[in-house]
C-alpha cells in the first residue's frame, strides 16, 4: 500500500505548534517532536510570542522521513492538553 501525499520523502517540513505562553511549550514542543525524529538538529526549533505575549508559537524544522511520521507528530501535538492548535 502506498501513501498518497504530494511531498516527496525525504524533505524538510516545518512543525508549528501554538499554546498559552504561561507553559513551557517549546519543551513541551521539542520533547514531542523529538519522540519521532531522534536526529533533529539543535537549532531546529524557533519560538515568537504574539503581539499581547498571552500565546507563543513554536516551529520546528525536521527531515521528514514519511507521511506516517507526519500523521504521529501532528496526533500526539493536537492530543496534548497544552497545545492549542498544529500545523
């Protein structure tokens, strides 16, 4: 069976994850994304505060390998209770 998507395997994909700021979501974040890509690189990760500082987005470049390993980063991000929204 093979996996429709239109990227071509691998590549670099941007993980954005956002939450309330009150939270230590970059760890959150990275801890999460790490569970699935063992080899990311230190300086994938990048954090902005909105413009009222009540919410911080996080992005996190990864190599991603396949659309399976996409699907369970973006389920475990969305399942967690700190995470407000995955993109």
């Amino acid at each position: 069976m093979t996996e429709e998507t239109l990227f071509e395997f691998p590549c670099q994909f941007p993980i954005k994850a956002m939450g309330k700021a009150d939270v230590e979501l970059d760890l959150i974040v990275i801890e999460i994304v790490r569970r699935h890509t063992p080899d990311l690189a230190e300086d994938a990760m990048t954090s902005r505060p909105s413009k009222d500082g009540n919410f911080m987005a996080i992005t996190v470049i990864i190599e991603a390998s396949s659309k399976k390993q996409l699907d369970a980063i973006y389920q475990e991000l969305t399942d967690h209770p700190h995470v407000l929204m995955a993109l």
